[in-house]
C-alpha cells in the first residue's frame, strides 16, 4: 500500500499541475465574470448566461481534477471509463446551474450558504464519480475523517465566495470570489486525495502503459481553455452587441437602415412603429410600410424631414416624421431613415385645434369657427346658390339663470344646442357665439321660403320640448334672419343685419322670427344716436324740469307739483319722454338722469311754500342699486327740503325684480319721512299684496280710466273700486289726466280727494314763479 499524496510529491508531472492550476484558475475567473453579467442582464438573458457560467465552471472544475489525476506519472497503468467521466462532468454542471438559480441577483449569507453547499456537494460527486472511472490493477480505499474535513473547508470557501460576490463592487467582485472558488476547489480536490489510497489487486489485469490515456489530456486543455476563451469573448461580444442593440433602443425614433431599397436593419422602436416582427421587416422594400404625404418614393433624395403614413397599421392611422442621410453600414453605403411617431402630437394638436374653434359646453362651433364659415361660404356663394344667417336669442334665460342656478343654465343651453342641430341640415352650421345667443348658418338657400320653413321648425321645437306650463325652467327663442347677398355682400355686414332682424323680433313680441329690412338699419342707428346723446346730454345741460300742479278736487286748491322731466336736443328740438325714458331705462342712463332729478326737484321745493309738497317719479331700474336712499337722503340734506313735503312715486314693476331688497330700500326711504306713492295704479298687476306689504302713503288713478270715463261705465266702476279700496286702506287716491270738469266732477263725486291733469294747469318751467302758478290754477278752476 502506499498513499497518493507521496504519488503527488514524488511522482507527478509538475507541467500538467500548473496545467491545471492555470485551468482552475481562469475558469473561477471566467464564472464569477459570467455572473457579474447576468445580474446586469434583464431575467431572460440572465437564465442564458447562469446556464452558460455553469458549463464553464462544471467544465473548469472538471477538468482542473481530471488533468490532475493525468499528471501522475507512476508504474501503475491506468485509463479511465468514458462514461463515468462524461457523467462527472454533466454532475458538476447540473449541481452548479443549482448552485447559480439559488444564489439569485443578490445573494445574502442565507442564500450564499446554501448555494455553497449545494456547490461543493457537486465538486464532491464530480470527484468520487472521476476516482470511480479509474480503470487500473488497485482497489480505491477513503479515509473518512479527512473527507469530511475538505467537505467542510470547501464549503466555506463556496459560501464566502458567493457572499463576497454580493457585497464587493467593481471588478474586487470577480477576483476575490474567484480566489475564494480555486480555494474551495484545491482544498476539496487535495485534502479527499491525501484520504485516498489504491491497493494494488493482482486480480485485476490493466494493460501496461499510458497510450490509452494520451489522448485525454490535450482533448481536455483543449476543449476546456477553448470553451473558457470562447465564453470570455462571447461574454464582452455580447455585451458590446447588447449595448449597442440598447443604445439603439433608447432612442424614442425609429430606425431603419436601407441597402438598395431592401431594409438590411431596425431597432426594436421600428418594429413597433409597423406593429409587426424583426424578422417581417427585415428583407422587405420601405414602400412596404411607409407612404409619404407627397407622394414620393420613401428613399429619394430629401434635404429636410417629411411626414408620412405607416401602412399595415392595426390604428386607424399612424403619422410619423422621417428623416433620410446617408452612412456606411456593414462596409457599405446605405441610407438610414429616423422615424418619429407625430401621432399623438398630431392628435394633441387635432384636439387643441377643435377647442379653440368649439364651445366647451355645448360642442358646438364658436365664433371664430362660425366667421370663418360665413367667409368661406361669401367666397364659394357667389358662383352658386345663397345661404342665410339666422341669429337667435333666448326668451327668458336670464331670469331662469337667476332664479335656478348656473347649472341648470347650463342644462338648458345644452338641452337647446341639441334642439337646434335636430332641426337643421346636415351641411347646416350651428354656433354658440356666447351666453344665451346662437347663429344658424343655413347653405343652399334658394328664396326666403326655405328660410322660413327653418325658422318654423325651431319655433316648433321650442313649443314641444320647451313648454313653461310642465317645465319652470323652459325659455323661448326671437329668430332673426339675413339672407346673403341681398341682405349683406360681406359677412360682417350679413351679421349685423341679422342682429338687427332679431332686435326687431325680440321688441315685437318675443318668440317670434324676423326677416331683416333696410329700414331696420335705419331705426336702429336712430336709437343709437340717441343713446349716445342721452349719455351726454347731461353733461351739455339739455335737461330741464317742468311742474305740474296737484290739486284739491273739492277746492281746486293747489297742494303740490309732480316733477317732469324734459329734454331739448339741439338738433331734434323738444324730445318726448315716452321716447327717451325707455332708451334711458334700457341703456342704464336712467341712474344719472334720475339722480339729477331728483336733487333738482329738491333743491326747486326748498324755496316754495311749506303747504306745496314735490313729487318725483323714480324708475324701477333706480331700485336697482343698493344705494338709492342714501342718494334720496342726500338730495334731501343738500337741499334743505323737509323730507315730509317729498313724495316718490314708484310703479309696481319695481316690486316685481328684486322684491325684498326693494321693500327694503322702500322702508330705509320710508324712516325719513318721505312719503310714497303707487303710480298707474290699476295698469299694472295691481296685486293687493303689493299694497299690503308695504305701507304706501297714496295711490294715483292712471289717466287712461280717466279719459274713459264719460263715455265708458266700467272705467266708472273701476275708478270707484279704487277709490273705496283706498279708503277701506285709509290711503288718499289722486286722478291723473283731468282734462274737463265733466271729469273733474266725476273724480269728486267718486271720492277723489286730489286731481291732477291739463284742466288745472300746464306743467311750466322754474322761470315762472310759483304764485303765477297758483293763480293760473284758481282762475281756471
């Protein structure tokens, strides 16, 4: 007997044990590379190269015992069967492709024990099973204790290896692992070798010689350093291609290389661009799957960027930007184009674009969207047939908006817009201009009757779906329409009229639809000069005031003068007040006017006689605004009137908008004394709610039941209900409109304790005094 570690010492080829040093070491080196570049790698190129670092190391191993085992140079022959020694190495392979599936990407103490033990149980069948293929005249004996001794010691070395490997960075992850890993290997290899012994058995009969065994050595070194050599290149190969193939991924476009109109090249954005595979695009024409906007062949000559359309997309429609250069690619000269997906940003731009020209609520198209219609339809319209516009307000809306809410407007803008687009032609233009206010671009109009017959389908769908009796939010509509050329040659001016058609329809009515006619024109620049000039005939002192006198139906006795207000234009001479007070009213300069008439008329009473009291109309629009009686209160202050010879006669319109800030006002006005007075009654709603809700001081019979009454018995009987009801209310009751003393007895038989009208005087300006005044009035009575 003797033992293979003196075999080692005394007995071994010193070239093949650095051999396989040389081996061992350059396959720890290569595995520890190898896996460095799997845990960079995503999970599917990891697996390739975790089963690729197991070769290499199984491999390795393997071959750094077997050519160490052939390094023995003793008088035993020996060979060695071929499938056992394939079978060591397939074990070392499988043990470590477990060893490198548990290690995962980043391995901790846990995972870095169990993957060393799973690794030197590996090393330790590849050995045994390698010791077992020996074919030689001995019988292979173990010592146990050393066995499991470098059973230990090499796990250890494997499990600080991995470990290592997960903590250290940089290239101290490959090379001391590795050291580690050669470490485990030598001491497992060794230290089992020193526990073995062959006993040589002259009963087992092996053929003299190493001739059978020659051949394994340079097929080992060969086949092992090339398959280490051949990993490492493939390795760093692999990794410049992956980079590349990544740095050509990361771009956002589309590339696409091309070798005499055949695609040779694409990055992984190209193919899903097409939407279809590597190998569909490779080989096939660019015109395949691009078409360019103009036309032209995809590879020509371009000196800037060209939209095109990519073909055999599954979307709808795909646009992309390509630009085109040339290159050398492959040792040839190729063309490569970049292709940008435009798709959402033409989408984007779509979107931005239908906003602008869109109203938000209702989707309809707005202003902007509508004028350019009109234009092009003026342009295209004077070669073919007509078309009209028609302008269309909403009755009621503000009212509705006020008292339901901004939502419910909305609704109902949104219920109308949905009407409109019913009724009209699919060629037809609807528009929201703003708020409540919608044009009808009507194509192909022939004569006015096609328009009419418009205009009667949206006056007849308002009736359906907007009925105010079921529904308290409903509105109506006043339809206004020009018809183009006649109407208007350009569209600002076809838009003008039609405005003007609807002014019209709105004043005569309401819910009505209205052609546009010259004279129209005509009106409306009349009321707007006057609206202008009732802007500054303040400023110019064109107004003036004019008194007439309130008398005692029973005495003839003047008690006080109502206060009119009078305008003398110095072009239109004496204008009515029925004419400018409701342009006034409308335009808002009613606030002005009637805050200098009232302070005027004041500032007249301050110098009569106290038994004279002053009455001032004050317009619904004056109530308004919330300051109204301070207005009052300082006209009376800055005057020196006593506020109880003022009387302000509302109209109960006033109470209609706005009720209870009204009645407040009224009361504010009220506490100073000045008393008030109810206007036109009998005219109006003449609500006996409106006189019980507020305590008003008198009530005025309006002319008209005056001017009937010789000739009209219930004009009697009316102004002799108003006459008991103000005296079953305790409020004095005047006649408006005496003219004769027929009326005048009349009024004073029904209880009319005060009259006011022609019979007892002209109103006259401030230049007559106020006793001429009196006097006038006795002698006529």
């Amino acid at each position: 007997m003797f033992s293979l570690i003196e075999c080692v010492a005394h007995q071994h080829d010193y070239r093949l044990v650095l051999l396989a040093a040389t081996i061992c070491a350059l396959g720890n080196i290569t595995l520890f590379v190898l896996l460095k570049r799997a845990s960079e790698c995503v999970e599917l190129r990891r697996r390739h190269w975790l089963a690729v670092a197991a070769i290499a190391e199984g491999v390795g191993v393997w071959a750094t015992h077997f050519v160490a085992m052939l390094a023995y140079r003793g008088a035993m022959p020996m060979r060695f069967d071929a499938a056992l020694t394939i079978l060591s190495a397939a074990l070392a392979v499988a043990a470590f492709w477990l060893t490198f599936r548990m290690l995962g990407r980043k391995p901790d103490a846990k995972r870095a024990g169990v993957a060393g033990l799973i690794a030197t149980i590996g090393v330790a069948l590849m050995h045994f099973t390698g010791m077992a293929s020996i074919i030689a005249p001995a019988a292979v004996r173990y010592a146990l204790s050393p066995i499991a001794i470098s059973f230990l010691l090499a796990w250890g070395a494997f499990a600080g290896s991995f470990f290592s490997f997960g903590a250290l960075r940089g290239w101290r992850r490959v090379f001391a692992p590795a050291g580690l890993t050669i470490l485990a290997v030598v001491a497992l290899h060794f230290t089992a070798m020193s526990a073995t012994t062959l006993v040589p058995d002259p009963t087992i009969a092996v053929t003299a010689g190493d001739g059978s065994a020659a051949w394994l050595i340079p097929a080992i070194v060969f086949a092992t350093l090339a398959l280490i050599g051949l990993v490492l290149a493939s390795s760093f190969v692999e990794r410049l291609l992956t980079d590349l193939r990544g740095l050509t991924d990361a771009t956002l476009e589309g590339l696409m290389i091309v070798h005499d109109n055949v695609i040779v090249e694409i990055n992984q954005q190209m193919s899903t661009l097409v939407g279809t595979s590597y190998g569909a695009l490779i080989g096939s024409r660019p015109e395949d799957w691009l078409q360019f906007s103009d036309q032209s062949e995809v590879t020509g000559d371009r000196s800037s960027t060209t939209e095109a359309v990519i073909r055999n997309s599954s979307e709808p429609e795909k646009i992309v930007e390509v630009a085109i250069h040339e290159i050398e690619y492959r040792g040839r000269s190729c063309q490569v184009l970049a292709i940008r997906d435009l798709t959402q940003r033409k989408e984007a731009e779509r979107e931005v674009a239908y906003m602008a020209s869109h109203d938000s609520l209702t989707d309809l198209p707005n202003r902007a969207c509508l004028n350019r219609a009109l234009a092009e339809a003026a342009r295209r319209t004077r070669h073919t047939d007509g078309f009209a516009l028609l302008a269309l307000d909403l009755d009621r809306f503000k009212a509705v908006n006020d008292l339901f809410g901004h939502a419910a407007g909305d609704d109902i803008l949104k219920r109308v817009a949905a009407m409109l687009k019913a009724v009209v032609r699919t060629d037809d233009i609807v528009a929201r201009i703003g708020g409540d206010e919608f044009l009808i671009l009507q194509r192909h109009v022939e004569d006015d009757e096609s328009v009419r017959r418009l205009t009667a389908r949206i006056l007849d769908s308002f009736a359906r779906e907007m009925d105010s009796a079921l529904d308290p939010t409903a509105v109506g509509v006043s339809i206004g329409a020009a018809v183009f050329p006649r109407d208007g040659s350009d569209p600002e001016t076809l838009r003008h009229n039609a405005d003007l058609a609807l002014y019209r329809a709105k004043h005569e009515g309401r819910g009505t639809a209205c052609f546009f006619d010259p004279g129209m024109d005509q009106q409306v620049r009349e009321r707007r000069a006057m609206e202008h000039d009732l802007r500054h005939a303040l400023q110019r002192d064109e107004f003036h005031l004019v008194f007439q006198p309130l008398v005692s139906t029973a005495f003839s006795a003047t008690v006080g003068f109502e206060a009119l207000l009078r305008w003398t234009h110095p072009e239109r001479g004496n204008v009515p007040p029925d004419l400018f007070i409701p342009v006034a009213e409308e335009t808002g300069a009613i606030l002005p006017i009637g805050e200098w008439v009232l302070r005027e008329a004041c500032r007249c009473a301050a110098g009569w006689s106290e038994n004279l009291s002053i009455a001032v109309n004050v317009s619904p629009i004056q109530f308004q605004v919330a300051n109204l009686a301070a207005v009052v209160r300082s006209a009376v202050e800055d005057s020196g009137l006593d506020p109880r010879r003022l009387e302000l006669e509302i109209t109960e319109s006033s109470l209609l908008r706005n009720r209870e800030t009204t009645l407040t006002t009224l009361h504010a006005i009220k506490a100073m004394g000045i008393r008030i007075v109810m206007d036109d009654f009998g005219t109006g709603y003449s609500s006996l709610s409106n006189l019980q809700s507020f305590p008003f001081d008198k009530i005025k019979i309006d002319r008209s039941f005056i001017a009937a009454l010789a000739k009209d018995d219930a004009a009697r009987s009316i102004i002799r209900a108003i006459v008991g009801l103000g005296k079953s209310l305790n409020l004095p009751v005047v006649a408006e409109g005496v003219e004769t003393d027929e009326q005048r007895r009349m009024v004073l038989e029904e209880g009319c304790p005060q009259a006011q009208g022609y019979l007892f005087g002209q109103p006259h300006r401030l230049s007559d005094r106020v006793e001429k005044l009196e006097i006038t009035t006795r002698s006529q009575a």
